[in-house]
C-alpha cells in the first residue's frame, strides 16, 4: 500500500503524459518553454485569480511574495505554528520576526483568536511592526477566512496565504489560493496537485506586484535577462514540470478531487466512533492533502503507527514538532500567545493513507487495523 500512490496515477495518465513530455524533449526547450505560460494561464483560469506567476518550489513562491512587500528587519509575521517549518523559514530568512499563533483543535488551522491576542502584544511591546498574516490552508482545508480577513483589514495586515498543502480546495465556492493578497501553493509530488520534482505558484490580482514577481524570479531582470534592476532569486518553473502539471490538472479538476473527498468520505463513515477524525465545517471543501487523525495521548498515536506498520500500511506524522521549537528560530521571541493546541496535537496526530486512486479494499484495510489497535 502506498501513503499517496503517484505509480497508480502514472498508470492512469501515462498515455498524455509521456505525450507532453516527448514534445518537450523534441523541442528541447526545457527553461521557459511555451508550456509554463500555458500553465499558468490554466491555474489563474482555475483559481480565479488574474495572475498566476510560477517558481522553482512552494518555499521560493513565499519568499517571493516577502521581497515582492520588500518585509525585513522589524516587521512581524504571523504564521500558525502547526505547519511546516517553510512558512516561518522564509520570514526568518529575510530578517523578520515569524509570530507563532495558536491553531483550532478541530481544522488545525490558525485560530482568529490567537492571532488578534499576538497582534496585540506585538503592538503593545513595540519592537516589531505587524506587517503579514500568513495563514496555512494545512492538509487541504482552507483556513479560516471569514474571521482572518476581518482581523488583517482591522489592523492594516497584508495576507499571504499558504496554500501549499490546500490548492483545490474552497470556502464558500471560492477557491484556496485566492484569499490573500498573495497566495502560494507548492507543486511537490505529495501535494494535491504535484509534479514530478519540485515546483510552485504564485497568485494575485495586483498587476504591479505581478510584474515584480516576474522580475524577481529571474535574477530581478528589467527588460531582459542581462538587465538587472534588483536583487533577485533563479526560481523557474522548468518546462518538463510544467507539461506534467497540465496533464495532471486537467484529471484533479475532472476527476481527482472529486475522488479523494469520496475516499476521506469513507474514512469518517468507518473510523468516527472510534478516534477523533477531521472535521470540515459547513461552506468548506477540502483538497485533503492528508487525513489526519487524532488519539488521545502520544502512547497511544506511537502504539498505532508501530501497529501499522507491522501490517505494511505506511502512516506519517505531521508534525512531531511545534515551529516555535525548532531550534533555527531560537532567539528570535516568536512566541507572544499560548499554543497548548499545537502542543497538543504534536503528540497526538497521525494521517493515514490517501489519494484519489485508493481502492474501497484498501481504505477498509487501514479502519480495521486503526480499530483492531484501538479496541484492543
């Protein structure tokens, strides 16, 4: 069994996917090839958005979006701190302060609450100024914007949303990836929508900030490649990946989605009465990048995953480790709020196997055991 089965997906586009990638191979234009404009134009298309602006990977498509605000040296970010370390990396890596915000026991996503109690202390101690809220669309399920937004609007916060782990999914019939000022998503081919290396997007509707993304992933280039107007990254979306993703989008937006909420459906039904599964609130839709479950204790979450994996059903943990302690931010004070529910769901998430091409045998394999262990 596999965690997220990318040779079963293969299987089934191979035929138009080897197709894209043999056109690319006979033109030989493997750095900004027709293909990457074309995607991008599907992606605006698909999001709703006016412009979508490519990259090398997720982690590159946030910092961008930093240099894009020119955030450095004392301004603050908000960032919820169950996720992964990427969001709060790149703040540190322009020379900002990440502030890590609670997240709700039952979404795992950044709690309103926690980031307005942040907000306040930041402005109260007076060192840092509040600049960006980034909230994290964690395991496909859009964070909470109908209280986030109110909350960036009231204290003048632009909204960087992270959709790594969320393109697909929406609130209200609008789609993750543009609720921010600027979205993000990531293109690592464990992600709803993955390519076959690394690979990420950029979102917005600002034509200026548009534009200096592009200039920004091209070594600041002006007019041409050999005119260099600002500081830039080397941060291109290659043309291979690119031709997989068009492939690849057309059966997540036709069937792929579809199908992975119909796999998660079967999982709630079986496992609800026997451990905390993931809840989707009213009006929200889930690209579900994991399925996430929750056990009452860390003995009892470590139990499990052993169990499972004496039965060969691969499970991972996301995340054994809260962003505030990680030790590549210590020092920095990013911590201005409680985070019991991160603390608390560190020692007791687990996230199960699935995908779209997951087989109704498989998914009764992996609740029996999860019960099997849990009753007995």
């Amino acid at each position: 069994m596999q965690f997220r089965d990318l040779q079963k997906q293969y299987q089934v586009l191979k035929k138009d996917m080897d197709a894209e990638i043999q056109q690319v191979l006979t033109q030989a234009n493997f750095i900004s090839g027709s293909q990457v404009s074309e995607l991008e134009e599907m992606l605006a298309d698909y999001v709703g958005v006016k412009h979508c602006v490519t990259c090398a990977n997720g982690t590159d498509a946030l910092s961008l979006a930093l240099m894009v605000w020119d955030i450095g040296p004392g301004d603050a970010v908000f960032v919820p701190d169950f996720t992964f370390f990427s969001t709060g990396e790149v703040v540190a890596a322009r020379g900002a302060v990440p502030i890590f915000v609670d997240v709700d026991a039952d979404s795992f996503n950044m709690d309103a609450a926690s980031l307005e109690r942040a907000v306040l202390k930041v402005q109260e101690e007076g060192r840092l100024k509040p600049r960006v809220v980034a909230p994290v669309d964690l395991f496909g399920c859009p964070a909470d914007y109908d209280q986030l937004l109110p909350i960036a609007k009231k204290y003048n916060l632009l909204v960087l949303e992270d959709g790594a782990q969320g393109f697909g999914g929406n609130l209200h019939g609008k789609k993750n990836c543009s609720f921010g000022d600027i979205s993000t998503t990531s293109f690592f081919p464990a992600k709803p929508l993955g390519c076959y290396g690394d690979g990420g997007a950029v979102f917005t509707d600002n034509d200026e900030w548009a534009q200096l993304l592009k200039s920004y992933r091209i070594h600041g280039k002006g007019d041409n490649k050999y005119d260099n107007v600002r500081i830039g990254l080397n941060s291109r979306l290659d043309t291979l990946q690119a031709a997989i993703l068009k492939v690849k989008l057309k059966a997540f937006a036709g069937y792929e989605l579809a199908d992975v909420n119909a796999a998660a459906d079967k999982y709630t039904a079986r496992l609800k009465d026997i451990v905390k599964v993931p809840e989707i609130p009213e009006g929200y839709y889930s690209s579900w990048a994991q399925y996430t479950i929750q056990l009452k204790d860390e003995e009892q979450r470590n139990g499990l995953q052993a169990y499972l994996k004496g039965k060969n059903i691969p499970s991972m943990i996301y995340y054994p480790k809260a962003m505030h302690r990680q030790e590549a931010f210590a020092g920095l004070d990013t911590q201005k709020t409680e985070l019991e529910i991160t603390e608390a769901l560190c020692r007791t998430v687990l996230s199960l196997p699935l995908h779209p091409y997951m087989e109704d045998a498989e998914i009764a394999e992996v609740c029996d055991a999860v019960t099997a262990f849990v009753k007995g």
